[in-house]
C-alpha cells in the first residue's frame, strides 16, 4: 500500500463487509473500503443490500418476552448469584 493508492479490491471489501458495517474495523481500512465503494457500484450494491437487511432484521426480530419470563429469569439469576456467594464463602 505505501504509495497512497488504495489496495482494496471487490473481493476483500465483499470480506470485510460485516466488519465494515458493525464499525470493527481500523480508520485506514474504513478508509480504503469507502473508497472502493465510491467507485464500484457492484460492492456498493452489496453494502446497500447487507445495510438494509440489517435495518429489516433489527425493526422485524424483535421478540415480546412477557413480564413473567423476565421476572423468572431476573429471579434466577439472583438464585445463582447467592449460591456463587455462598460455595465461595464455604
């Protein structure tokens, strides 16, 4: 890379598209990937699409848990964590 040209080609940005998304990635790489994208419309068509199902997925996969489970499980929990606190006091 050392020649400020980006080394970023269609199928390491495809590779890198999640970490990308989920921001996991170093400020140069982010870098090299938004310019590959400026100018491939095909990766740019695939990050639209990976963009948007994950918009899709998080408004759509959102499950109702009752009152009840929550309260089961908190008080669960809470029966771990004394029985952790207990064997460690033993």
């Amino acid at each position: 890379m050392g020649s400020g040209e980006s080394d970023m080609d269609c199928n390491g940005t495809i590779e890198r598209l999640y970490r990308f998304l989920d921001g996991e990635l170093t400020e140069e790489r982010r870098l090299d990937i938004q310019h590959h994208l400026d100018d491939c419309s095909p990766c740019l068509g695939a990050f639209d699409f990976e963009a948007e199902l994950r918009v899709v997925i998080a408004n759509r996969c959102k499950d109702h848990v009752p009152e009840s489970l929550r309260q089961r499980v908190h008080a669960a929990l809470v029966e771990e964590e004394r029985r952790d606190r207990d064997l460690s006091e033993a």
